[in-house]
C-alpha cells in the first residue's frame, strides 16, 4: 500500500439531492489529499455525482422491491470493490450492497436520514439498520441521534461527523435585482433551501408564516428546492394564506442569500 495512493470505492443510492453532491465533493477531496476514489451506483445518482476530476464511475442497480437486482447488485459490488482498501457507502440502502465487499475491505457506512415511517415498513427498516450497523467498522452519523441510533442497532465504533454542503457559484446579481423579480419590496425576506419532502419539515416553516401573515410588515418566505411534497405544501400554503412561495429548483442560490434577511433551516 505504501506504493501506491489509498484507493476509497464510494457507494451511493438512489438519490436525487444532496447526498449524491456530497458524494462527489467528498471523491474530489480525496483526490487533493491523495487518495484515488470511485463512485458507484445507480444512473440517478451517478447523474447527481457528476464528473469530478479524476474520479471514476460505475453503474450499480438497485431497486426497493426486487430482492434479485438487490442480489445481482451485490455481487457486482463485491467484484467492483476488488482493488480498493476502504468502502464507504452511503445510506442504507447503499451499505446493505457494499457489506457485500470482501471481507478484508474495511466498510464505512454514513447515516444521512432518519426514517419517517411507521408498522410494518418501520419494522424492516430496524432489521435493515442492525444488519448495516452489524456489517459496518465504523459508522457515521450525521447527527447525534442517527449516531445514537446506530449505536442501538449494534454499531461497533459510531462517531457524529459534518456532512459539507457543497460550495455554491458567488451571486451574480445584486441584492436589489433578485428582490425586485421576487417581488418583495421592503418587506423582510425569509429564504429557505432544501429537497421539499418530509425530512426537511418545510411545514413547519409554512405554519410559522401562516402566523404572522396578517401583519402590515409580514416577512415574506420563499423556499428554493424541489420534490415530493410540492403539493402537499401548496395546499398548506393556499390554505393558511401563509405568505410562501414556493420557488422550485434553483440554480442561483447564492444570489438568493444575498438577497435575504434571514435564512430558515426547520
């Protein structure tokens, strides 16, 4: 090994937000420390990935629901991780596929999400975090109650690290541009970001809103990102009369900052 670089395999899930760009940040890391990474998993993710300099990809199958392209996408790991002295996977889903590694290789498993389910579902969802926290030498949460609950799913060493945003493109706009196309005039801006589902509790934000929007000088909110629970937010929007808007994806975030008073993160 002293030979050569350290060579770390990256294992991603199906993904379609942060978790795919983190991946990639943390693959163009390694390569600045020396250290060759690859990245394998399914086409979405490999498309959020996308080409970091020097990093090379693999497709991997995977589904929910089909217990032989999980099978068959194990084996293929287990081949593609020959060569390499560090698996890191990310999700669960991801790590149940990368305990299938040879032996020898040391497995890291990140846990980015906490589950929102209930009965049966939550249930195979326990059996699945014991067998990765089993499975894992080291596993890292990305906040101390998926720490925790690592911890209570048999972990042997869990430890609680940062998980980086990746950096975003400066603002090309002033702060008066972007507030004049939002519409907003004086009035204060509350901006948040992030992928609309469950997790992120943009509904709570929404309810906030819903409390003061009768005021003369009510704060206006905007939330940049897409994703499942569009609709449902919509609807708690148009209900509440809560001065949100809901901005779709966006790619100039950063001017968006910098036309904000305040950033939410509920």
């Amino acid at each position: 090994m002293a030979d050569r670089p350290v060579k770390v395999l990256l294992v991603v899930g199906e993904t379609e937000g942060g978790i795919g760009r983190h991946v990639a940040l943390l693959a163009e890391q390694l390569g600045r420390h020396g250290v060759a990474a690859a990245v394998c998993g399914p086409p979405s993710a490999l498309a959020a990935v996308g080409s970091p300099p020097g990093v090379g990809t693999a497709a991997l199958a995977t589904s929910r629901s089909r217990l032989d392209i999980a099978l068959a996408s194990r084996r293929r790991l287990r081949m593609l991780a020959r060569g390499f002295d560090v698996v890191h996977a990310h999700g669960l889903r991801a790590a149940a596929i990368a305990a299938a590694r040879p032996a020898r290789i040391p497995l890291v498993v990140t846990w980015h999400n906490a589950p929102l389910m209930g009965g049966p579902r939550r249930r195979a969802y326990a059996a699945l975090e014991r067998y990765v926290a089993r499975s894992a030498s080291l596993t890292l949460g990305a906040s101390a109650d998926l720490t925790e609950a690592a911890r209570r799913a048999g972990a042997r060493q869990a430890r609680t690290t940062f998980v980086v945003a990746p950096p975003l493109p400066p603002a090309q706009r002033s702060r008066g541009e972007i507030r004049a196309e939002l519409g907003v005039g004086d009035r204060p801006l509350v901006l948040a970001v992030g992928r609309l589902q469950e997790q992120k509790r943009l509904d709570t934000l929404v309810a906030a809103a819903a409390r003061w929007s009768g005021r003369d000088d009510a704060a206006q909110v905007v939330v940049a990102g897409e994703g499942p629970q569009r609709a449902a937010l919509q609807s708690q929007i148009e209900e509440s009369r809560a001065p949100v808007r809901l901005l779709g994806a966006r790619s100039d975030v950063g001017d968006l900052l910098r036309a904000a008073d305040v950033v939410a993160l509920p």
